[in-house]
C-alpha cells in the first residue's frame, strides 16, 4: 500500500519540481521554459533533471524544500515555504502573513 500512495500522492508537483515552476510562472509572470531555467539554476540542476523523481527527491531533502512523503524532522508546511522563498528568491503571501503575526521579518 505504500508505493501506491507515493506514486498518487505526488500527483500536486512536489514529486519533482512542478510546484517550484509553477510558482516562478504565477509569481514572476515567466513562461514555461524561463522557468523551468530558473528553477534548474537555483537548485544547480539542468532542466531535465527537474522531472527525475530521485534527482528531485535529494535536492527537496537537500535544499529543505518539503517532500509529498514525510521524514523525521524534515521541514512541512510554512517552514518549507519559507525555505522555498529564501532558494528562489520570491515571496511567499502566506509566509509575510505568519511573519506579521509573529512581528518579525
């Protein structure tokens, strides 16, 4: 029962990198492939490597970016996003918010 969660659950984009494409696309209004470039240089990866699960497993685990199947002590949720924003430079809506109600920035 395991493998077929993993393999439904990733259906969103966290499997590899569609949920950081997709952010660069709504964020900074780039098109596909300006994005997929930006993304691949953030992470130091190529662009095809961006679709390899395994490749893209290691560099969510690495970078702290959240990964579809949880591990102990692994960031989750806002922690994630908020590594998400520091990697691509970008902000996150609902991490100024958590920022503003805590009083930091």
């Amino acid at each position: 029962m395991s493998i077929p969660h993993y393999v439904t659950s990733g259906m969103g984009g966290m499997r590899t990198a569609g949920d950081l494409v997709a952010r660069m696309e709504f964020s900074k209004g780039m098109k596909i492939n300006d994005a997929k470039a930006y993304v691949a240089k953030k992470l130091g990866l190529t662009v095809e490597d961006l679709a390899d699960v395994t490749v893209m497993r290691e560099a969510r685990e690495l970078q702290k970016l959240g990964l579809v199947t949880g591990m102990p002590g692994a960031p989750r949720g806002i922690v994630a996003k908020m590594n998400i924003e520091k990697v691509l430079d970008i902000k996150i809506n609902s991490c100024e918010v958590i920022r503003q109600q805590l009083g930091i920035n």
